[in-house]
C-alpha cells in the first residue's frame, strides 16, 4: 500500500493539500483530480477523495484537518459526541484552536481559539474531543435562553458527564465575558437542582412574597428515622413536596407505578405532594405559584404537620 492510500484509509478518504502533496502526489495530478471532479475541496486546503456527501465523522475530521496540529473539536460539537441529548443544534463543527492560528473562513466551521487548550481532552481516533466541562462552558458561553442552559447543565450533571464542581474550575480559568447565565444556572444544579423545569420552578417561586426557602431534592424520614422518597421540592415548615412529572426530563424516571408509589410514600408521612408538568410550568406560571401559595397559607393553620418530616439539604455532585 503507497502513502496516499495508508494516508486515506487513516482518515477516512480525506486530507489535506500539503499531505497529499507530502505523500507523493503531484501538484498537476491533485489539480487534474480536482478540476475532473473525482476529487473536491470541502473546506480550505481539505480535500475529499470521493463525490458522495460526507458524513458526520467525515465533517468532524475535516473539521479537525482544517484546524490543524492540536485542533480540538469543541463546544456543541463535543458535547454532542458526549451523547447529551437537550444540546442546541448546530451543523457547523466547533474547533478549539491554539491563539494566534490564523484560518480562512468558513459557514461550516466555528473557531474558539485560546490559550489554554484542553488538557483532558481525549483521544476518538484521530480526533482530539473537549471534555465535556470544557465544551459546557465554550458551549453555552453567550446564550441567554436559560432554559436551553438548564436542560444541558442538568442533563450534564445527572448523567455523570460532568461534576458541578469541573464545570465551576473551567468558569474560573475562564473569562468572564457571556458567562452570567451559566454561573446561575450552575448554582442552581449545585443547589440540587435536577432538571430544566426543575430549574424553571425554582424561579418561578423565587418570585413569591410569601413562600419561605425552599428545598431541593432533599433528603427525608419520617418520625422514627427512615429514608422516604426525595420530592423535587419542599417546603418544611408546611411538609409540601412539590414534584415535576416528566419522562423527558428525569432521565431515570421509573415509570407511573413508581410515581405513585413515591406519592403515596410521602402523603402517608403527612405530606402534601403538588404535582405539576413542564409545560404547566411554562404556560400558566402564574397559576402554579398560586396554587402552591395557596396551599401553604393552609398547610400553616394546620398545627404540627411538618413536625413529622426531618428534613436535610442535598449533597451536591462535586
């Protein structure tokens, strides 16, 4: 087997001008291949050996071969090869790419470039991939829409792609700029905070003048001391658990005979349960908050009703 052929098989029928210059090819042949169309340049100085569209791998290798030496795929991009589910999409391939590389531009490419490079970033064939902490924050730094945040933080943390605290060391060697809404949202998370619509019920009753703090995914037991199910919501001196109902966004729900059974756990301790669906959350928030504040106003005139619940804070993932 010729270079050019070892030098395609390695990257998937594609490489750039200077390697196939480097492996043998002459400039008249790399041009006579081009102008026939048998061969194309998908991005500058990359060129794909076939007339086919390329796929997504192929689009990350170019991606990373059009970056250059120490090019890391980066940002959504990462966090998508990281199997997060709720990251925004975008068809362009992020790179992270040492400061002071110059490229020309392209709409298929988005170009971070840093003086800090991902030290943990690991090896998928010839692709160097971002951690997912890294790709977090270069991610979802600027976006503003804090329930897109949430559901990738959330989603993150619960399925043990990232810890609270690597997201909060890669905030701290970061700049600052675009960061505001992922700092919040984090602490949220850190705060026990599970889901996005958890997180959108948290600011929801953020806005009450007359809910006390609440409590998130905390730990509860009854009178004599066991263990009961964690709600996602609690308020202790009234004992209400306020609970998201949604497959979509727990991703180990256990199903409706499950449910049920963690409700009727709780109201047996004396527990009022509310439950409440995203798109309540987000369609009729006023009505939500009311509903809870009403609910606690009556819980107080009952004497004694949280007395039977000790209540402990969740322990963040750290």
């Amino acid at each position: 087997m010729d270079e050019v052929a070892k030098l395609l098989l390695r990257q998937e029928k594609l490489a750039t001008r200077a390697q196939l210059l480097d492996a043998g090819i002459t400039k008249a042949r790399l041009r006579w291949r081009l102008e026939r169309g048998s061969w194309r340049t998908v991005l500058p100085t990359v060129v794909a050996t076939f007339s086919g569209e390329l796929t997504r791998r192929q689009q990350l290798i170019a991606a990373s071969l059009y970056g250059g030496a120490h090019t890391q795929i980066a940002g959504l991009t990462a966090l998508e090869l990281h199997g997060l589910k709720y990251v925004p999409r975008d068809k362009r391939v992020h790179l992270l790419l040492p400061h002071g590389r110059s490229r020309l531009p392209s709409p298929k490419v988005r170009i971070i470039r840093t003086t800090r490079l991902d030290a943990g970033a690991w090896a998928n064939g010839i692709l160097r991939v971002c951690t997912p902490a890294r790709a977090i924050v270069d991610g979802l730094r600027g976006n503003l829409d804090r329930r897109v945040v949430r559901a990738v933080v959330a989603e993150a943390v619960q399925g043990s792609h990232a810890t609270c605290a690597e997201i909060a060391r890669e905030l701290e060697h970061s700049v600052r700029n675009g960061t505001a809404v992922l700092r919040k949202i984090l602490a949220e998370v850190a705060d026990g905070v599970r889901s996005a619509p958890e997180g959108e019920l948290r600011a929801l009753t953020k806005r009450s003048r007359i809910l006390p703090e609440i409590r998130w995914n905390p730990t509860l037991r009854d009178a004599e001391g066991r263990r009961l199910p964690t709600p996602d919501g609690y308020i202790e001196d009234a004992g209400i658990a306020l609970e998201v109902d949604s497959r979509e966004f727990h991703l180990s729900a256990d199903g409706w005979e499950a449910t049920m059974q963690h409700h009727n756990r709780l109201a047996a301790a004396g527990i009022l349960v509310l439950h409440f669906t995203p798109q309540q959350i987000r369609s009729e928030p006023h009505r939500v908050l009311v509903e809870i504040e009403q609910a606690y106003l009556k819980r107080l005139q009952d004497r004694g009703v949280a007395r039977a619940v000790i209540a402990a804070r969740a322990t963040p993932r750290s």
